[in-house]
C-alpha cells in the first residue's frame, strides 16, 4: 500500500483510524483469498466484527510512503478467531505489529456464531505478532465528559453499522478536545462491546493516566450502555 494524501494528519503521517483501516482492509482481502470473506460467511448467515484489537507502533509511515502488510489468522476457540499484522517499510524495517480478535455474528439473532460449528478451515493455532497475551479492556475510574457524537450515514459500513475504525477516529478527536493530546502515538487498543446504528447518540469519556497513557470510553447516550474502551499512549 502507498500512504495517500487524506489518510494523513497535520505531521504527514498517516492517521492512527485510517491505518486500522489499512488493517481492516488487508484482513478482509486474506480472508477472501482463504474463502471466509463476505459472500462465504453471507452464506452461512453471518459476517465478521472486530472484537479486540491492539497496535504497537515502531514509526508511523507518512505521505507517499510504501508500506507491506503482511497478515495471517493465528488461532481460535468457540467465538474468537485470532489474526496478526505486521507492517514494513520498503526496507524490511518494522513499523508496527499487531493483534486482533474478530467473531462472526449470526445476522438474525446477532450473536455470536460457535466457530466449532463452522467449516472455516482456520488454524487451531499459529504465531503471534505481540510478545503479550491479548487481553480485553476494562472499564476505569475517573472519565469525564468529552463529546457527544450523532450516528451520521457516512458512519455506517457493510454491514449496517458504525464501522470499527470510526470509533478510533471519535476517540483520539475527543481526546484532542479534552486534553490537547498530541505527539506521536506508541499503542493503541480498542475494545469493542455493542453495536451502533445510524441516528444513535454516542457520549465519549476520557481519563489520563501516568506515563502518557489515555483512556476512552463510548457509551449511549440514552440507555448508558457502553460501546467500546479504548487506550493510548502518546
């Protein structure tokens, strides 16, 4: 892939949402290619959601760059497949890695599908891109209010909701709103709960912590039901 012009911020470097799109696109392609994409998984009367996904960054690339990225499914039980990243410069030099978890959603009753019960031909287990266990974000002490976003069209994705990168986008604009967060982002992970829908009202709040790290969480509005978590460190 080449970094292209809108996916950059102010510093020319690619945006930390629009890389997760890069991510969601590569996966979405290898699964295609292994015969678990969108019309495979239609069929089945299903489709695949994020779950979890944490990304260490070595270097962001920027503007015009060329970037490799390679990815591969590393394992799964009754609901979470695991698939790795790991992206590199024209070089061979890392410039950041990552792990994710995805489930399929039954469309009709929008749980989650048994993956024993499904013949996806995924590896039972295979290697890691992260050094640490992939764990799921909890909730924190000490958010305060930041935003509150309605569910525009443009948000709404494939599968008739908000897509998992737009989250992302939310989270990092609310924190440049609470904090004047700024600099260079080292990690990035996102925990994903519910689902969202056009015309939903999301309130985004924040909490920083020690060591550049901050914290966001999305719940909705009118029921309080939170939506995702997110962590950084700048």
């Amino acid at each position: 892939m080449i970094v292209r012009t809108y996916e950059c911020q102010a510093d020319g470097s690619i945006k930390i949402a629009s890389l997760m799109q890069c991510l969601q696109e590569a996966a979405a392609r290898h699964a295609e290619q292994l015969g678990l994409g969108f019309e495979r998984l239609g069929e089945m009367n299903g489709y695949w959601v994020l779950s979890n996904l944490r990304v260490e960054i070595a270097r962001l690339p920027k503007w015009g760059e060329e970037v490799t990225i390679r990815t591969w499914p590393s394992g799964f039980n009754r609901v979470i497949a695991s698939r790795e990243f790991v992206g590199k410069d024209r070089d061979d030099r890392e410039l950041f890695k990552a792990g994710s978890e995805w489930m399929v959603l039954d469309k009709q009753r929008n749980r989650p599908k048994n993956l024993f019960h499904l013949d996806l031909g995924l590896p039972k287990i295979g290697a890691k891109a992260l050094s640490g266990k992939l764990t799921r974000l909890q909730p924190r002490h000490g958010y305060q209010d930041a935003d509150r976003v309605r569910v525009p069209y443009s948000s709404i994705d494939l599968n008739g909701h908000v897509n998992n990168t737009e989250y992302v986008r939310w989270g990092f604009d609310a924190l440049r709103r609470a904090f004047k967060a700024e600099g260079n982002v080292h990690s990035m992970q996102v925990t994903y709960l519910s689902e969202i829908f056009e015309g939903d009202e999301l309130d985004l709040l924040v909490a920083s912590g020690a060591g550049g790290h901050f914290h966001i969480l999305g719940r909705k509005s009118e029921t309080k039901t939170d939506v995702f978590m997110m962590d950084t460190r700048l």
